[in-house]
C-alpha cells in the first residue's frame, strides 16, 4: 500500500475546513458590502436631496423673504430648514438638532436677508434627516 497515490482522509478533511473557513469569510465580506452599499446609497441620495433644498430655501429667500415649511418627503428623508444671523452676536452654529433623525447631514451656505430693510448676511442650514424620528 506504500505504492499508492491520492490523498489521505485526514488531507481531504483538512482541505475541507481551510474551504469551509475561506467560505465563511467570503460569506460575512459579502454582507458587509452589501450594508455598506446600501449606506452609501442613502447618504449619496441625502447629499442630493440636501442640494436641490439648499438652492430652494435660497430661491425662496431671495423671492419671498421666508424659509419653507419644514417637510417630509415621500421616500422616507426629513427636511429641516434654518437661519440664524451672522454677526448679530448670536453663535450660527448653535442651532436645534431637535427634529433631526438618527442619521443625518447638514449643508449650509451665508445667504442676504433683509431685516428692516437692510440687507444682512445670514447662515442658512438645511438637514436632510433619515431612520427613526427621535
């Protein structure tokens, strides 16, 4: 029996565990790309919602002198617009974070408003929330 060629049952069952270990990982890779896929497709899609929004409250702004109604839109993101004054002493980063979601990001841009008829810059924030309601 010395003669004979192939492979011994204990090669065999150890080439099976090192595929079954190369499987498992492969396995556990393969969801986490398809999660962090997933993620970034929501955060790109936030990105372009916070853009489109930021250029509407401007518009409405510079046309109608007031922000837009904070909203909920139809594919599970939140909308949330701010102003604050600049240089009116007031800190324009200290803004309410109450309506936000769990995940969310912020785009902001220095916009010219008129406060008794003199035109003043002022920080605009728009917040694209997504997830749960706090």
């Amino acid at each position: 029996m010395k003669d004979q060629k192939g492979a011994s049952l204990v090669e065999v069952m150890g080439a099976s565990v090192i595929l079954g270990i190369v499987v498992a990982a492969f396995l556990a890779l393969s969801q986490h790309m398809a999660l962090a896929d997933r993620t970034a497709d929501l955060e790109t899609r936030a990105l372009r919602l916070a853009e489109e929004k930021l250029s509407y409250a401007s518009d409405q702004l510079r046309n109608n002198n007031g922000l837009p109604a904070n909203q909920q839109e139809a594919d599970g993101f939140s909308v949330v617009y701010q102003i604050a004054a600049l240089g009116s002493g007031t800190d324009p980063v200290a803004y309410n974070d109450q309506s936000f979601g769990p995940k969310h990001l912020s785009l902001q841009t220095i916009v010219t408003v008129s406060e008794n008829g003199k035109p003043t810059p002022a920080l605009l924030t728009v917040t694209v929330s997504w997830g749960d309601a706090p």
